[in-house]
C-alpha cells in the first residue's frame, strides 16, 4: 500500500477486525454492480470511497429528471446521459486511484455470465424479476456472492447469497422463479428516497465485509425494514434441497442452463421485487 492509501484509508486501518489486510483484500476486489439507480448509487459510491479497487457499473438507461430524488450518482447536469457513464464520473471524482468500467448494456446470457465469470463479488440493484434471477443464475454457476436488495414505497430488503459455499441457499431458494406474484412498479407507486440509501448502503457494507473476508454476512438471513415505524423485521431461511437452480437436480453448476430456451434478453420491465 503506498503512503497515500495509508492515509487515505486509516480509518479502516485502525479497524482492529479490517486493519492492513483486510484493507489490502478490499483494494484487490473487482466488484460487479448491475443497476445504478436508487440502490446502486449509495452502494457504489461507498465501495468506491472505501477503496475497492475495481468496479464495473452496469446499467442500459440514461438519467432521467425523475431520478434525481434518489439516484445520488446523478446530477442534473447530466439528465440524459447514460447512466453508467453518469456513474463512472461520480466514482471518479471520489477516488481516482481505482478502476471504473462503465457499461451501457441490459445483461443476458452469456454476456451476463462472462461479467460474473470476471468479478469477486455482485451486487443486484436491479429492479425487476427476470434479471434478478438471471443474476442469481449466473452467481450459482461460476460460485460468485451475491449481494441483492430491493426497495419501493417505504419497504426495503436485503439478503446475501454466498454461492461460494455448497449449503448457501440462492436467490430462487428464497423466491421461486415462477411463482404469481405481482411486480410492483416503483414509477407508479413510488418510493421513499431515504429508503433506496438505507438499503443500498447496506449492500456496500456486507460487500466490504465479503471483500475483506470479515464478520458475519446476512447469508441466511433476509432483512425487511418498514421505514414508516422504522422496525426492522429478520426472517431466516435455508437452502432448498429441491432447488431448481442449485439444486443437485438443476443444471445452473454445469452451465447448461445457458444453451436453453429462455437464456437471450431478459424482460426490461421496472418493477421492484420485495416479499
């Protein structure tokens, strides 16, 4: 670590649980963050201030004026741009020692599964059903931790999936891929823009604690908080013997799942997924 890293990250430093190696595991880290929205604006701009040293920013929309209530990544200025190049500037101007790469894309398929491949860690800011479980397939193949939040109106998750260890359950565990459940559209009910920082802020937290090899992550454990009361609610959950995804009857491990029907371009619909 070089003198200015020491001074620019002594506050972890002197963190007896991080100190210099976790800070140095940090600094190692490529960081996949698909959406950068209301989630993925908090939680990128605190893995960016907290030294991960490689970030690449996923998202396929421009910033609207609309945005800017929660989007924190975004500036008037920069209405219509893309948002993942919005991003990058923010990231840059916060620390220009580590690496953005911004994609203007809608992940799918192989392409989805090759950003996964390359990264330590994923976060899923996305904002609606059939990418979140497209992500999640991906994160079971190639064994990736999963950080995925969600919020709208004043009802906000988080849970991780740690995909690295073989009892870990995934995202289809938790919510089956499948099932009628309504989305509800974040443009039509709204959201809370507090909220989207809670939570997004929580995903940068437990994705420094994977990259620092630290603590104990929410894998396991799914957080519900009522930010009208302000009451947080804990709901616990194991591995799905039966899982169609990492299950020892699915066929994510092998990959097979990528030369099937239903692999290309995921729905684009905004919807937010809560329980």
């Amino acid at each position: 670590m070089t003198d200015e890293q020491l001074l620019r990250y002594s506050r972890h430093i002197l963190l007896d649980a991080l100190g210099i190696e976790g800070q140095t595991r940090i600094l190692g880290t490529h960081a996949l963050i698909i959406g950068a929205g209301g989630l993925g604006s908090p939680a990128a701009l605190y893995l960016a201030s907290a030294g991960i040293g490689r970030i690449t920013l996923v998202d396929d929309d421009t910033v609207d004026f609309t945005n800017l209530q929660r989007q924190i990544l975004h500036t008037q200025a920069r209405v219509g741009m893309a948002k993942a190049e919005s991003g990058s500037q923010a990231l840059s101007a916060i620390n220009p020692d580590i690496e953005i790469i911004p994609l203007q894309q809608r992940l799918s398929g192989e392409a989805l599964d090759a950003l996964v491949a390359s990264a330590d860690l994923v976060l899923d800011c996305t904002d609606n059903f059939a990418t979140r479980h497209a992500i999640n397939r991906a994160c079971v193949h190639h064994q990736k931790p999963l950080v995925s939040g969600a919020a709208v109106r004043f009802d906000g998750q988080i849970s991780v999936y740690d995909l690295r260890h073989d009892d870990s359950p995934c995202y289809h565990c938790l919510f089956p891929e499948g099932e009628d459940i309504e989305e509800v559209r974040c443009a039509v009910m709204g959201v809370f823009a507090p909220l989207t920082g809670i939570i997004g802020t929580m995903q940068a937290a437990e994705a420094l604690k994977l990259a620092a090899g630290i603590g104990e992550t929410l894998t396991g454990r799914l957080l519900l908080l009522d930010a009208l009361t302000m009451e947080w609610r804990t709901v616990r959950f194991k591995k799905d013997d039966d899982c169609a995804v990492c299950g020892p009857k699915g066929n994510v491990r092998s990959g097979e799942y990528l030369r099937q029907a239903g692999a290309g371009p995921e729905s684009s619909s905004a919807a937010c997924r809560l329980a």
